[in-house]
C-alpha cells in the first residue's frame, strides 16, 4: 500500500469539497448537523484554505486513489481543524501515516481536539501522536497539546 500525502491545489478544491461532504456526513452523528436546502453540509472556512497562508488543506491518496483529508491551520499551535479517513482505509495504518507525515512537515506546538462522544477519534490520536501529550477536556471537546520535533 503506498500512502502519499499532497497539498490541495486550486485545481483540487472539488475533491476537497467532496471529501468534506463524506466527512460532515461521518461526522454528524456526533454534531447533529443537516444538510441544507441543496443536499449539501456547508463547511464555513473552505475557501480560507486557498486564501490565508495560516492555512492548508492537504489530500491523502493511497495508491493513486483518494482516501481522506486533513484541513491543518498552521499558526502558532498548529491545529487540525478536520481530519478524514475513508471508512474503506481505516484501521490500515492510512491515518497514523498521515497524522506523523504532518506533524513532521509541520513542527512546532500541536492540539488535536475531538468531541468527547467520538471515542474512535480519541482512541485514534492517542495512538497517533508519537510524542508526549498533555489532554484536557475544555470548552466541550478533548484537546491533546504537545510539541512535535
């Protein structure tokens, strides 16, 4: 299997905006959120991530086909603000790959937040963060802090 993580061109945003629809829909068993009148989850900051330089939404593919994403914020701490695997490539190691590529590319100080109710996500990046981590509940959500080298 070979993963490859790429930075989401102008030419990818339909991809992105695709990905996200499958993550949103993931995700709404832990938000609650709906569609709106077109079918469509809305995602607020799509398009700062072509826009604001603090900002990169990055595509995983695994052997050329797309798998997942991640939106990162790359300010001081860094931050993943979404962060999809397909269902098809969990539990491979996909995620775990993507999660060290970024915290490489990226150093610095990190959080990673999760809604406490997702105890696969919280499960997840307690495996995924290779380094040491402090974790606090705060303003409704686990928030993992650490620094990555």
């Amino acid at each position: 299997m070979r993963i490859e993580i790429v930075v989401a061109g102008d030419e990818d945003r339909a991809v992105v905006r695709r990905l996200l629809q499958l993550y949103h829909y993931d995700f709404s068993e832990f938000d609650g959120s709906d569609v709106d009148q077109h079918g469509e989850y809305l995602h607020r900051f799509f398009d700062e991530y072509w826009l604001d330089d603090d900002r990169t939404a990055l595509l995983i593919r695994v052997d050329d086909a797309w798998a997942g994403l991640a939106l990162v914020f790359t300010g001081e701490p860094h931050d993943i603000a979404e962060f999809f695997v397909m269902r098809k490539y969990r539990r491979h190691g996909v995620g775990a790959h993507a999660a060290a590529f970024i915290f490489d590319r990226y150093p610095g100080n990190w959080t990673i937040r999760e809604q406490p109710t997702n105890l696969a996500a919280t499960a997840f990046w307690r495996k995924a963060i290779f380094y040491p981590f402090t974790e606090i509940e705060k303003d409704g959500e686990l928030v993992q802090s650490f620094t990555s080298a």
